[in-house]
C-alpha cells in the first residue's frame, strides 16, 4: 500500500466526518455499501471482504477521535492515535523509486489477518499523526459555521482559516451581514 499524502488526509476527514447531525440522514456511514464506496473512491482495500463488525469499529473509531479533537486535549489526543497506530498490523517501509527519489510503502505484518477496520484507523491515526507533526495542533480546527462541525486541517499560509470550505464561510458572512442591518 502506497502511502499518498494527499489522499490519505482527503479520507481522514472524510471518515472523521461522516456524521453530520443537520443532514436529513446524518450518518452517511450507514450501511456496507457505503462504506464500500468509500474505500473504492480513495482506492483503498478493494477486493477486501468486509463486514457488520468493520463498519461498527470504524462508527466507533470515528466518534472517539471526533471527541478526543474537539476536547482539544493534546495529550489524550496523542495517546488514542498511539492506541489505534500500536493495533495497527501495517509496518511501513522506506524505499528508493526509479528516479532515485524516496517514497514509503506500508505493508501487513506477515501471518496476521487484518480487518478492514484496523487498515483504516491506521491510515487515520498515522495521516493524523503526520498532521500534527507537520502542521501542529492548532490547525486541526472544526468549522466556525454553525451548523457545520467538519473537521479539517487548515493548511493556509498564516493558519488563520476559520471555515471547512468556502460555503460555509459564504453562509456565515451572509448570516452576519443579515444579522447586522436587522440593528
């Protein structure tokens, strides 16, 4: 398995935000289908059996980082990424590509069976891991528009970014000038 930065942060807070409590249907971890689909978009595990069990671990999975991020506790925060990445049966293997330049590749431990649910609190707990390293605390944020409660990594230059995206930063200026010219 190819380790892809980018790729692998775009699932992390996928998986970390799908639940969403403003959504007609707020879990969109629903069903096997879905988290089917899931993993076939980022191209990850396909052709894996997967099962009830590795859809509850990763709703579990998902709730307990969610908590532990918004409690914004830098130790505790720590210690379940170090928890998820111990249980994890993935070791990673530094390697020299064609042009000579380095990429990592991550591997099953040999003569372990690995669930689904593990791989991917691997690849979260790891990629977060990179991003705290990387970036720091501080720019794991949760959106600053109500309703919203995406997590996402600001990756701006000043880390000032207080929104998940542009529509929410569109929504929560709008309700502001809104709320402003009813004074």
């Amino acid at each position: 398995m190819k380790y892809d930065k980018d790729q692998w942060l775009a699932f992390t807070c996928y998986v970390l935000n799908t639940y969403d409590p403003y959504y007609k249907e707020p879990e969109l971890l629903g069903s096997l289908e879905q988290l089917r689909a899931l993993l076939k978009k980022y191209d990850l595990f396909e052709g894996l059996p997967i099962s009830d069990d590795d859809l509850q671990a990763t709703r579990s999975y998902r709730v307990q980082l969610r908590h532990h991020i918004a409690m914004e506790n830098d130790s505790d925060l720590v210690q379940i990424l170090n928890e998820f990445e111990q249980r994890s049966p993935i070791q990673s293997r530094l390697q020299i590509k064609a042009d000579r330049s380095f990429d990592y590749v991550y591997e099953q431990h040999p003569g372990r069976e690995i669930s689904v649910a593990d791989r991917i609190s691997a690849i979260c707990a790891f990629t977060l891991g990179r991003v705290l390293v990387e970036y720091g605390r501080g720019r794991l944020k949760i959106c600053a528009s109500p309703p919203c409660e995406e997590l996402y990594v600001d990756q701006s230059k000043n880390g000032l970014q207080r929104f998940c995206s542009k529509r929410c930063s569109t929504r929560f200026h709008v309700k502001k000038h809104r709320h402003s010219n009813e004074i």
